[in-house]
C-alpha cells in the first residue's frame, strides 16, 4: 500500500515538473504591459476631455411663423368652398 502511494506522489510530482517546464518555455507577452496601461490611460484621459467638453444648445427659431402660414392656410376663404363633387349619385 505505501509502494503505491509513493508511485502516486511520484506521478504527480512529475506532472507538475511538466507543468512547471511548459509554463517556462511559453514566450514573453508580445505587448509590453506598462506601455499598454499607459496608452490605455492615455485613451481615458481623452473619452474624460470629450465627455466634459461643454455643450451649445442652440435657441430654435421663432415657429410663429410657420404656426401663422399653417392657420391661413386652414381658415382663409378657400376652405369654405367645397370642392367638385368626383363621383356622381344615381337616383
């Protein structure tokens, strides 16, 4: 029983040496960490000036205007006549 347990102990042992090795051998990060964060600040410090960047509200103009030529047209004289009938009734 306590040749097996040593063999397990044995097994596992290697398995993380094989672990710890392939851990070893991967390359190093392609992107440089500190130049990363530092550009990635760099981009926040800009999204921060874009978003506090006070906004013009323009006045609209006067619709009085239009308001008035939409009332003319719907009461001036013209809106009392009626129009031709299109159809006409059979009796």
């Amino acid at each position: 029983m306590e040749g097996m347990m040593d063999r397990k102990v044995q097994d596992v042992n290697k398995s993380l040496d094989a672990f710890e090795l392939r851990v070893l051998k991967r390359p190093a990060p392609a992107i440089d960490l500190s130049s990363f964060q530092a550009e990635l600040s760099s981009l926040w410090d800009d999204i921060d000036a874009i978003l506090s960047t006070p906004t013009v509200e323009l006045q609209s103009a006067p619709t009085a205007l239009a308001d008035d030529t939409v009332l003319d047209a719907l009461f001036t004289g013209t809106a009392e006549e009626k129009p031709a009938p299109t159809h006409t009734k059979s009796f």
